[in-house]
C-alpha cells in the first residue's frame, strides 16, 4: 500500500478488489482515488484502526464496502461523503462504542448496515442510535455496557433504560453533586411551578378592581344626577286658596274686602307680578313652613 499517491495506477477499469486479512493499520487519503469504476471493496480483519477522511475519496460508484472485523472505533462523518452509490455498508464485529446523529444521517441513504457485534455503551449517547435502529427495524445490535443492560437489543429500549430522562433535565454544565441535590429535593417535594403562572391572576386583580372602582364612581354620579334633577323640578302653584274656595269667589271676597275696609291699601299687581311670574316655585328655595305662613296672613287680609 502506496503512504502517498494511489494504489494500482495500470487499473482504471477495475470492478472489484479484496485487500481483506492483510496488516494495514490505516489508509493514506485518496489512496483508491484512480479507481473510478470500482463497485466492491473489501477490507476486512485488516486491522484498521483509523480511517481518513479522504481514504474512499474518487469512489463515487462503490456499491459494497466491507469493513468486518478491524478495530474502529469512531467513524468520521466525512468518510461517507464520497460514496453517492454505496448500497451495503459492513462494519461488524469492530470497537465501535458510540455513533454521533450526524453520521447516522447520512447512512440513512444506505439501504443495508451492519452493526452488529460492536461493543455499544448503552447510555444516553446512545439514544440517537437507538431511534435509529428503530426506525430501520434492525435486530441483533445489542449493548455490552452497562451491566444490567448487556445483552439487550439497542432498538428495543426507550429514552428510560438509557438514562435520558434525569440528565436532560439539568444542563451540563452543572456538577453531579448539584445534580444528586436537586434530583433529591425533587423526590422529596413536589416542585412549584405557580410562580411562572401567577401573573394572569393579577392582571385579573387589577381588572376587576378597576372595573368594580368605575361602578362605583358611575352610582355616585348617578345619583348626584338624581338629586340635582329633583333640585331644579318645578311645580306649579294651586289656583284655589286654603279655604277650598273658586277663583271667583276669591275675587268676590276680595272685592268685599276692599269696600269693607279701605285703610288697608290691596297690594298692588306689580307686586302680585313680582311674587308670581311664571306660575312656578322653586320646591328647594321656600320651606313648607314658610309657604304655611304666607297663606296664612294672605286669609288674615282678605278676611280684614
């Protein structure tokens, strides 16, 4: 294997190459980059610790890519950049721990992975992974740690198992011991959360306080309305005197009163006038008592 430049140059047209079981611990980049038209390529128990970014750079036709037993232990994500065609992937029985989301991204478009027989961490770095099996139904990959879920398929657990639920709770950059102290807190009391939720109950305080201060101000003005209304009503005076008499027969005694006595000058009818204008008297100016008196020495005068 060429550590710089690429490997059989005589051999543009080649469709299929088996380097598998030879010692080649890593791939120099673009070391396959000549063979344009190459659709297999095996590479298994070769060994292969490390994969460049560039290793598979030129193989845009690749169909089958054969990685079984070597011992990676990451995949980078610009390894599957190159390969437009790649239809099987086999990456079994390596020291696979961990897959990022990226990378499962893009062997989305590749139809048939294996995965099997790698060592999985089955933790909540695993769970992206887990959705993913899921979603191919792929059977087999199981988990080698921790403990109590080795052996059980990754597909076939939830967010639970994994440990997700209690670490997205806290952010990450709070220590463990603040994670154990609140977590206890939380097992012992319930949390409060009507402090977020309480500013709806004071704006409908101050609604309603307002609205009950308008009533108010509204039955106070309302009701110096009425009492100012009644201030200014007006009633018109009786036409008939205390003694139930007509007008007539008030005229009458008048006249008989005046050629009685003639000492006793009749008020006069600019004074009469003056005392009643309109016909009307206003009810909040003359107290009943006072209008009582009047009549009375009104009698007393056309009796003399």
């Amino acid at each position: 294997m060429p550590r710089h430049g690429t490997l059989l140059m005589p051999f543009p047209s080649l469709r299929s190459l088996n380097l598998s079981s030879n010692a080649l611990l890593a791939l120099s980049p673009a070391v396959f980059s000549n063979l344009g038209a190459l659709r297999l390529l095996d590479l298994s128990s070769c060994s292969i610790a490390y994969l460049h970014t560039d290793a598979f750079k030129g193989l845009g036709n690749l169909h089958t890519l054969l990685l079984r037993n070597n011992n990676l232990q990451e995949l980078e994500v610009p390894f599957f950049l190159p390969l437009k065609a790649l239809f099987h992937l086999d990456l079994q029985h390596n020291a696979l721990v961990s897959v990022n989301a990226l990378s499962l991204e893009l062997m989305e478009a590749v139809p048939q992975v294996r995965l099997e027989g790698n060592p999985w961490v089955c933790d909540c770095t695993a769970h992206p992974l887990q959705r993913w099996l899921q979603r191919r139904q792929a059977v087999q990959v199981t988990c080698a740690s921790p403990p109590e879920l080795q052996g059980r398929e990754v597909a076939a657990l939830d967010s639970q198992d994994l440990g997700c639920q209690m670490k997205q709770r806290f952010p990450r950059e709070v220590s463990t011991v603040q994670q154990t102290t609140v977590a206890h807190s939380n097992t012992t009391t319930p949390p409060s959360r009507k402090g977020g939720r309480s500013w709806p109950y004071l704006v409908g305080f101050l609604v309603a306080a307002i609205s009950i201060s308008i009533l108010i101000a509204l039955a106070a003005k309302c009701k110096l309305f009425h009492k100012n209304f009644a201030s200014y009503r007006h009633r018109p005076l009786p036409e008939t005197s205390s003694t139930g008499g007509s007008p007539m027969e008030d005229g009458s005694s008048w006249d008989r009163g005046w050629g009685a006595s003639k000492n006793h000058p009749m008020p006069s009818a600019a004074s009469l006038q003056a005392e009643d204008d309109d016909g009307f008297i206003e009810d909040n100016y003359i107290q009943p008592s006072e209008q009582q008196r009047e009549e009375e020495e009104w009698e007393s005068h056309l009796s003399i």
